[in-house]
C-alpha cells in the first residue's frame, strides 16, 4: 500500500550527510509520486514527542538539490533516547507517567504518518529499532527507515555510514593547517584529537588522508620545511594497546632529529585508564543521556599531552580537535553516490512498506539492503589488520 504521509528526522551528533540525505529523500519522493506528503520533525526526536515539524511544501521540493551543498541538518539535531523515560521528563519532553514511545507513537498516529525515515547513528537507529518495536507490538500501522550516519562508521553490520568518508578528508585539510604550528616553538608536541568514541575507523582514515596530501607537496629541506617535520609521527586508537614507555622513548628521537612530534589520537583512545583515575579520586563522570561519558570532559587529547610532554622533552604542547570541523562539512563527492544511493533504496523500501536501516549489509556479501533494525548495534571495532593501516603504521615507524 502506497505511503500517503512521510516524516523525516534527524537525531545525534552531526555528521556530512545529514542534509544531502534530507534533500535525497524529498527528492526521490518527489520524483516518483509528488502527492505523498512529506513532513520534517524539528530538533529529532525531542520534536516528534513535542509535536513540532515542518510541512515540506512545493518550493521546498522545488530547491530540495541545494540541500546537498550544505553540511549540518537544516531541520535539527536533538540527543534524546525515547526508553530513558526519567531523562525525558527532566527535559519537559514528556509529562510525569507518560511513556515516550506512547506519546512518539502517538503523535505520528495522529499527525498522519505512514512512513518515518530516521536519519543518525547507532543511538538514534537503535532508538529507532525500540519505536518500531513497540509500534509492531502496539498495532500502529506504520513503518521506520533508518539511515546510517555516523563520522565513527561503527555500526553493525553496515560497512560504510554515511558521512565518514567526508570527516576524514576534513579532519586532514584541518590538520594540513594546524602543523604549520609545529615551528611556532622549539620542541613542539601537537596533538590532533580525532571523533571516535569506541572506534578508531575516524582516526586511521583521517591520518592516511593527510598523508596522501602530503606526498602532493614539495619541500626545501635546507629551511627546515621538510615532510618529516609535518609527518604523522603515531596514531593510537581505541582498539590498539599502547605502550606508552615504548612510544615514548621512539617518539624522543624523532623530536631530538626533527625538532617537533605529531600525534593523531581517537577521542576513545585512553577513556577507560582515565575514567578509571577520575573515579579513584573521587570524581564524578559526566556521561549523556545513553550512559556515554562526556568525552569532552574526560579530554584524552589533554591527558595524552601530559603523558608524553615531559617523557620526549616537549617545551610545549598543543591539542586540537578536528570533530566539529569534519562533522559539519557538507559531503564529499564519494559520500554523495553512496547517500544516493541509500536514500534512493529508503523509498523502495517505503513504498513496500519493508522496514530497517540501509546500508551495505557485511553479514550478506555486502548487498545494499534495509537491514533488520535487531540487528543494528554500534561499537563495531575498526579492523587493525587491513593492509592500508598496517602500512600506514610500518611507514611511520610505529609497531
């Protein structure tokens, strides 16, 4: 049966895709039967419970290409689990005693809608997967999409998010920039913080992308421009053990010979040591409304330059993140084709009213398909043993 009525949201960090998605799927929708209304929920989930959305009139349609030259979501980002009931109400999502599903479930019911495409990660997919549940298990007709977009490309069993391709080309232009301060004074040690929270993917792509700029350039050794200096001299990521006595005394030498060390580090990398240190004095650990821990403030990238500046003769210390950069950029040519793609198959997948998150499905060869929403979990580790990265490490010098 033909959907009369489709919703879209968009939930979590940002992440390169969000908008050229949104603009994909009102395209697509208005290419194939422009009569199927479509509906925009503002700020995520935080506006499907408070019923505040976006009618997608004609004019919208009209100039739904130009959403693909932007980064960011138009119709807005919330953080907000609908299963976390105590937080919902906290936040006047809902009233005392009410369900958020119920009320989510509700509200679609009563707003018309056939169809919900949710756009985000593994939190808003797998929040997804829980509405979509309680909607099969409560007899609401109605049918969740799910894409996936996160910058960590850690969702099982999805082989490329959406979006990740796009944070590691900026993360390297950011860093292109940011190692110019590597002669701003002697012994430099600059770290770059890369977004990854349980997976490394983010980090290790970023830093092969940056060194693929750098074997563009020319250098005048004699002044002290050279490619060693502006190298990525480590990488450590979350799924990687390190020896940090070891590193140390590798990365003292190349500080002695070159003058400065760069380091691209995952935002996870370290998180357990330094919780572990917070909680033995005594102090209390952020954490979201999923139970992650604010990694903000935690600040591995901080703790990493305490570790290693006195150990290699840093005079000084430098730690930048290139998160908010990449993640807000508008997507890159490779994540152009694969959003379309995706969101081309979303509406397939509406139209059979077939439910579940696209992407290329790892556990069935690869097939682009809607994966089943039981099936979708984030956290997947970044292979170490892939040939590129492995490289990547022995051409760097690093065991």
């Amino acid at each position: 049966m033909k959907p009369k009525k489709v919703a879209i949201l968009t939930a979590g960090g940002l992440a390169p895709c969000l908008s050229s998605a949104i603009g994909g799927l009102i395209e697509r929708y208005t290419e194939i039967d422009p009569s199927i209304e479509i509906i925009c929920y503002k700020g995520g989930y935080k506006g499907l419970l408070l019923g505040e959305s976006i009618k997608v009139d004609a004019g919208m349609r009209k100039k739904a290409h130009i959403l693909h030259q932007y980064g960011g979501s138009p119709i807005g980002n919330s953080r907000v689990k609908l299963t976390n009931v105590k937080d919902c109400v906290k936040r006047g999502l809902v009233k005392e005693g009410e369900d958020p599903q119920k009320v989510a479930a509700d509200r679609l019911v009563k707003d018309g809608v056939d169809i919900l495409h949710t756009i985000g990660g593994d939190d808003t997919n797998t929040a997804a997967a829980d509405l979509a549940k309680f909607l099969k298990e409560n007899n609401y007709e109605l049918t969740v999409i799910g894409l996936p977009k996160t910058i960590d490309n850690d969702v099982y069993p999805i082989k490329q998010s959406l979006g990740a391709w796009t944070a590691a080309e900026e993360g390297a232009k950011f860093f292109r920039n940011v190692v110019g301060e590597c002669g701003a004074n002697p012994r430099m040690l600059i770290i770059h913080e890369v977004m990854g929270r349980n997976c490394g993917w983010l980090t290790a792509a970023t830093a092969a992308a940056y060194r693929k700029l750098l074997d563009g350039r020319e250098w005048v050794d004699g002044l002290g421009l050279t490619k060693a200096r502006r190298d990525v001299h480590a990488v450590y990521i979350p799924e990687m053990q390190i020896d940090i006595a070891s590193e140390a005394k590798r990365l003292k030498a190349l500080m002695d010979a070159n003058g400065c060390v760069n380091i691209f580090i995952s935002e996870g990398a370290g998180v357990k040591t330094i919780v572990a240190e917070m909680e033995a004095k005594g102090e209390e650990v952020p954490r979201d409304a999923f139970g992650h821990v604010k990694l903000d403030a935690v600040n591995p990238g901080k703790w990493f330059g305490k570790q290693f500046a006195e150990m290699i003769g840093a005079e000084k210390v430098m730690v930048q993140k290139s998160g908010y950069y990449a993640r807000a950029a508008a997507a890159n040519a490779d994540d152009l084709r694969l959003i379309k793609s995706c969101t081309d198959l979303a509406v397939e997948c509406a139209l059979r009213r077939e439910g579940g998150v696209i992407g290329h499905d790892e556990d069935k060869g690869c097939v682009l398909r809607a994966c089943e929403f039981e099936r979708i979990k984030g956290g997947k580790p970044f292979d170490v043993s892939q040939k590129w990265f492995q490289d990547l490490l022995s051409d760097i010098g690093q065991k």
